[in-house]
C-alpha cells in the first residue's frame, strides 16, 4: 500500500542512526514520510543509514538543514551535549521538529533548541532493541511514553500512531520514575535470569533457560495479571528457614548475588504483608533470618 500521498508526509532525519534511531525511522519511512539525512559515527551506523534507511550519513547539521523532523537517537548522557551543541553552531532551528527518544529526560533537556525555534516532542519507546531485524515488528503494539507541549499532543499522538505505537502520556515531571519503573523491571529482569542460569549450571543443570522458561513464563503471566496477588515461593508462605537457606547457600556458590536476594527478598516481603498475603508473626520472622550480617 502506497502511503506516501498521504497529507502531511514529512522530510524525516535520524542523529544517531543507531539501534532505536534506524527503527524508528524505518517505521516513519512506512507511514510514508521520506527519510532525507542520517548522523552516526560508528561502522553499524553507516550500515543501518544504508540498509534500513537508504541513506548515507551526514553530518548532524546538514541532517537538520535537510530535514522536518529530526529524530535525537542518542544514548541519554549524550542527550544534553547534542541539543545545546546544535543550538550553539546557529543552525536553523525554527520550526523543525526535534524528537528524543530518552525515557528519563522530557522536555527539559531540549529546551536550548526550543528557545531556538524547535518544536520539541520526547517520545520513548517502551521496547528492548537489539539490533535485529525483528526490531521493527517488534514495536508494532508497544506503548510509546509520550511528553509533548499541549499544543503539539495531537501531533505527538499522531507520530506514535503512525509507527505503530499506542501513545501513553508522561507527565514531565514523571519522566525520571517512568523510565525508573521500566528499566528496574527489565533491566533487573535479565539480571536476575542471567545469574539462575549461571547458578543452575555450577551444580551440572545442562540447560537452565529450558528450566527456567515454564516457571519465568508463568511467573510473568501471574505479575502482570495480578500483580503482587500472584506472589507465590518461599517470602510469601513465610517459610524463614527455606530462605535462610537460600541466603547461606548463595554466601557460598555466589557471594556477590547474596545481598541482591537479601534485598529483594525484603522488598517482596513489604509488598506481600502489605497486601495482607503474610501475616505479621511470620514477616517478623522472615527479617530476622534475613537480618543477619554473615554475608556482608
């Protein structure tokens, strides 16, 4: 289907042709609009620009120049530097629509473009990329946070739409912990699986991601339908020895893993009592077999 009629088709241009930069323009490029201009300095940037955007890299002012909307696909500490660097060499800024896709920086961060003439936009894909060529069918149906001025929402909405994203609105203010909420649980998640799987194997467990798959899969199913109702194990039974046990025997095998369980197994008790899934005599004893000092 031919969608470059369409009304409102737009010049796009990707600083950073990264991971997350040569997906979403890819995606923009499907909604029809044209991908003019890319910026990257790495050998997989000039090859994502040409494979996937059809594009040779440029650099980041000519990119702007060419452009109307501008994707900043930039890691975050990068974020700050790139805006005010552009806004300092005098580049036309008036106008062009500037998009990052940080999760915890909003509007603030562009700011020194915005008082330049941009019209800025943060829209943050809620979708792990790797690389791969399932990236951009992956986000196909992901939530996109968006922040926007007021008056640019519609526009913004639009964007996310487009690529086929369901915009959901991030107050400014509550970027940090938006993309805190969302990095603790995925990030942390591969940590968790990648530290069973490397325990599993030191007792002889030849594939660990076979054992752990049903149980993980299940596990997650269970949170995101019922959230902390779908606790089960040890914390939640209040069986204080089981998990003493379990604090003593990582002291042993994996030392380092030891105070991430002593805290999480904590964390999840608060939530399980505060949610009236274990009783108080039993917490109360789940903290002290927890409360010692041997592991530290």
């Amino acid at each position: 289907m031919d969608t470059s009629d369409r009304p409102g088709r737009l010049a796009v241009g990707v600083v950073g042709a990264g991971r997350v930069g040569s997906v979403l323009g890819a995606a923009l490029a499907q909604a029809g609009h044209r991908v003019v201009a890319a910026a990257g300095v790495s050998e997989a940037s000039r090859r994502r620009a040409a494979e996937r955007l059809g594009v040779r890299i440029s650099q980041a002012d000519d990119v702007i120049g060419r452009s109307e909307l501008v994707l900043l696909t930039v890691p975050d500490d990068a974020l700050p530097g790139l805006v005010s660097g552009l806004a300092a060499t005098g580049v036309d800024l008036r106008g062009k629509m500037l998009v990052h896709t940080s999760g915890a920086y909003g509007l603030g961060v562009l700011d020194p473009a915005t008082a330049a003439g941009a019209l800025p936009f943060a829209l943050h894909p809620v979708m792990t990329f790797t690389g791969r060529d399932d990236d951009l069918r992956r986000i196909t149906g992901c939530s996109f946070g968006v922040t926007a001025p007021e008056a640019l929402r519609p526009v913004a909405e639009a964007l996310v739409i487009e690529m086929g994203g369901e915009p959901v609105w991030i107050a400014e203010e509550s970027r940090a912990l938006y993309h805190a909420a969302l990095a603790g649980a995925a990030n942390h998640m591969v940590t968790l699986i990648a530290e069973a799987q490397e325990l599993l194997k030191k007792i002889g467990v030849e594939q660990p991601g076979r054992m752990l798959g049903p149980l993980l899969g299940a596990a997650l199913d269970n949170a995101l339908r019922l959230g902390i109702s779908g606790l089960t194990g040890p914390v939640v039974r209040g069986d204080a020895v089981t998990v003493r046990k379990h604090v003593d025997a990582l002291i042993l095998a994996a030392p380092e893993a030891a105070d991430a369980y002593v805290v999480l197994a904590r964390l999840t008790a608060d939530r399980a009592l505060a949610a009236g899934l274990l009783k108080p005599e039993a917490a109360e004893r789940l903290l002290d077999a927890l409360g010692g000092n041997s592991w530290t």
